[in-house]
C-alpha cells in the first residue's frame, strides 16, 4: 500500500488554490477580476467548514427538493448524498478560469484526466490501474446499468446485503432484473455483518452481486478478510461482482478501506468491476464525471459494448482540479466529517430520547434507529391505512419521514426503501455544518418531547 505523501506548504497552497499569482484571498479567472474565496483562510492554511452556507433557490434536491416533496418548510435538510461546503477553491478556481474562455464546443480528453484518476487511487490507496483500462460514465448508475445489462438479463437475480443503497432497487427496475436481498446481521445493535450462509445460498442462484464499499446506509468500511470471503463465494457460483466504491474516501479515524480490486487473489479480483468517482469526494454530483474499469478484459469489453458517454467540459475540468490539487481540502474535510460522526452519536445519546445511533466506520451518513418513534406515532397502522387510498404504497418510513418534516422540520431518508432490514430506520446525511446536525437533533428532541 503506498503511504499517502506528507503535505508541505507548496502542495497545500496549491491545494487550496492560493498560489502567488492568483493573490492571497481571492482567484484570478483569465478575464482579470478577483473571485472571493470564502471558507479559506490563506495565513492559517484552514478551510472553514464550519462557515454556514445556504444552498436554497439552487433547484438542489437536498434542500429545495426536501421542501418540494414534503410540501414543509424545511429547516434542515439531511437526505440526498451530497454536501453542504463550500466547494475546494481550486475547483472554483479551475472553472472560473475555464468560464472565462467563453466557448463551449465538443472536447477532447488528452491523457491527464485518467491519469489523475490512475494517480490518485495509487497515491492514497495503493491501487494500480492502467489508465487506458478506465472507462469514463456520467454516473455510477449508468455504468452499473451497463454492466447489469451485460452480465444480468431481465428477470435474473441481483444479489445485495441489506440495507443497501436505495438507488440500487432503480437501477433493477430499470434493467428488470431482480433483487435478491441478503439481510445482513446487526451485533450487539452496532456493525452490521454478513449472514455468510444466507450470502452462498443467494449468491448461487444470482448472475451478479453488487457490493457496496463502504456501505451506504450503514457505513460499513468491509475488510480484506470479508471482501475475500465475497470473492471466493462469487467466484465459486460464477456471480460477477460490481464493487461500487463511490464513497471510498469517506473513512472515519481507525478504519480503513479496502479496494475490490487490490484484494491479492488475481481471480477474485478478475471476476470484478469496479465503480467510482470523486462526486462523494468533493461534492461534484451534477458535474457527471464518473468511471470503471476492470481487469478482466473480457468483462471490460462486454460493459464496454453497453456504454457510451460524452463528459461535460465543466464536469471535467471540476474533477481534474480536485484530484491534482484537492487533497489538502480534502484531509481537513476528513476529520470535520469523522468529528461530526463523534458529535451525532454522543448528541443522540445524551439529548434525543427514542433515537439509537451507533457511530458508522466511513461515509458521511448516519444509519439511525427510529424504530421508537416509529410505534409513539403509529406509523405502521398509518401507512396500512393510507395504503388502502394511495396510488402506490405509504410505507412506516415515508409517514415517520412526513412526521419528521411537520415537527422538525428535518428530512431524513426512509430506511425501508433501503432493502430488507430497513424498516425501522432512517438515513442522516452528517456532510454539513456541524451547527445543522445540532439543529436538527434539537428540533427532533423537541418534537419527540411533545408526544
Ligand atoms: C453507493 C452509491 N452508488 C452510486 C450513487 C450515485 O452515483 P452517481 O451520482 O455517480 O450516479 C450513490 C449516490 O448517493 C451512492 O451512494
């Protein structure tokens, strides 16, 4: 595994977009004026992510989408999987410079870009890949549906441990094939382990298993022992993995991830793809530049065959900057994300009675327990009755979800739409201000009080 380099003050400043040209407080775009870069202070080398940052009137789905669905006004938005910080300077840096050249025809993509893609999972995580095998996406989704379109026809079974990623059940619907969930087995109310017998059973009988790493709900950073323990089981049922590792840079203090695709088994990892971007990283969603690859060339071209995508100018330029010159952002993004976990687990302990939430090992998402309030307010009984009258079906989850907006004023994910074992739980987005995980833990608190 190569070490991570240590940041001297030339990478940091570069880093952090403040080199001597562009002056110490501001970025210079081609045309000449000086763009503010807040959330960054050059003397102390420290960005701020405590800084309150408004993202409403952007049309994000995070806030303005929260208000949309709900019909409430939302004070605190913890839903979708993006972030709430003022991005890297040298992101805003690198597109101001790129918008002020004022010309938007078809692009080329010289070598650089997978190169920094092929750097940066060498310089932090030891992974090797050939630049030339990566294949650029507009999205994990896309490529995961070319890959299930490859090796997973309609009606075929797609194995995942649960909870799991809800998007996942799109991307099945969208490819008609069919979930087949394997509840995972939750110790001592803590981390989540694989029931390793119901795992081969459903493994045998499903084309391809997606595994998400770390795991997005429950923030399982999966160890080599386990990822080997997948492999060989996958291997051994000819079930081809997906190993989607979109949130890989998001691991809390004495955790570690695990490439798919460093496991030293070559046939383990040959029976693999793997699937990644830095939108987690660096909250870059709506740029849409993501990629794949594998080292199977066979699996390679039979994706290949099912994939086409033509990135964005800006999208590119925007992951560029992060991955050359975004690590020092990012390693002090790191701590704040790992101490906003410390703080909602101790806050919900100490201050938000019939909430249980036990501190994940990476991601910036809290898998909650809310089964508490789930009976106080009935929910089940609800979500039956409303059944009876909807178009489709009201679940508990989506009537605590509605409780939460009305009392609180805080949108959280509805655990039962993350597979078999979510009933009962709710997903907390802890990538904002730590002020806002605060807020919305007291307004729930409150809430709570009054039934
Ligand atoms: C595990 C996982 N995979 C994929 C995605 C979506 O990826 P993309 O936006 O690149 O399609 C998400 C977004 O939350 C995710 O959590």
């Amino acid at each position: 595994m190569a070490r991570r380099p240590k940041l001297d003050r030339r990478t940091f400043l570069r880093g952090a977009g403040a080199s001597a040209l562009l002056g110490a407080a501001g970025v210079r775009p081609a045309g000449g004026s000086v763009l503010p870069v807040f959330g960054f202070d050059p003397d102390r080398q420290v960005f701020d992510f405590d800084e309150p940052f408004d993202r409403f009137g952007t049309n994000c789905t995070k806030w303005d989408g929260a208000v949309a669905d709900t019909g409430h006004p939302i004070e605190v938005g913890m839903g979708i999987a993006d972030t709430d910080f003022r991005a890297a300077p040298c992101i805003t840096r690198a597109l101001a410079e790129r918008c002020a050249h004022e010309n938007w025809g078809y692009l080329r993509r010289p070598a650089k870009y997978a190169e920094a893609v092929a750097d940066w999972n060498f310089r932090r995580y030891g992974v090797e890949i050939d630049p030339g095998d990566l294949v650029w996406t507009t999205g994990v989704h896309p490529a995961l549906i070319a890959a299930l379109l490859a090796f997973s026809p309609p009606g075929s079974r797609v194995l995942m441990t649960t909870p799991v990623y809800n998007g996942f059940y799109t991307d099945l619907r969208f490819t008609r094939t069919i979930p087949e969930d394997s509840p995972m087995l939750r110790v001592d109310g803590g981390r989540y382990e694989v029931d390793w017998d119901d795992f081969e059973r459903r493994a045998a009988r499903s084309n391809v298993f997606i595994l998400c790493n770390p795991q997005n709900p429950t923030g399982n950073c999966w160890t080599e022992e386990e990822l080997l323990r997948m492999g060989e089981i996958c291997l051994r049922h000819r079930t081809v993995v997906l190993a989607d590792e979109i949130h890989c840079d998001f691991v809390n203090a004495g955790q570690k991830y695990t490439p798919f695709a460093a496991l030293p088994d070559r046939k383990i990892v040959d029976n693999s793809l793997t699937f990644k971007a830095q939108s987690k990283t660096f909250n870059l969603a709506a740029m849409k530049v993501s990629w794949w690859y594998s080292t199977n060339p066979d699996y390679q071209e039979r994706v290949q065959a099912n994939s086409r995508a033509d990135l964005p100018t800006l999208g590119l330029v925007a992951n560029h900057a992060a991955l050359t010159e975004g690590e020092p952002w990012l390693e002090q993004l790191l701590p704040y994300i790992d101490a906003n976990q410390d703080f909602a687990e101790s806050y919900v302990r100490d201050h938000v009675p019939h909430l249980h939430y036990t501190k994940a090992e990476g991601t910036y998402l809290a898998w909650v327990d809310v089964r508490e309030i789930m009976e106080a307010i009935d929910a089940e009984r609800i979500a039956a009755e409303e059944s009876k009258s909807s178009v489709g079906t009201v679940t508990p989850g989506k009537v605590v979800q509605r409780w939460l907006a009305e009392r609180a004023g805080v949108f959280l994910s509805p655990g039962d739409g993350f597979g078999t074992g979510g009933v009962g739980y709710m997903r907390m987005n802890l990538g904002t201000q730590r002020a806002r995980i605060r807020q919305a833990l007291d307004n729930i608190a409150t809430a709570v009080a009054e039934l």
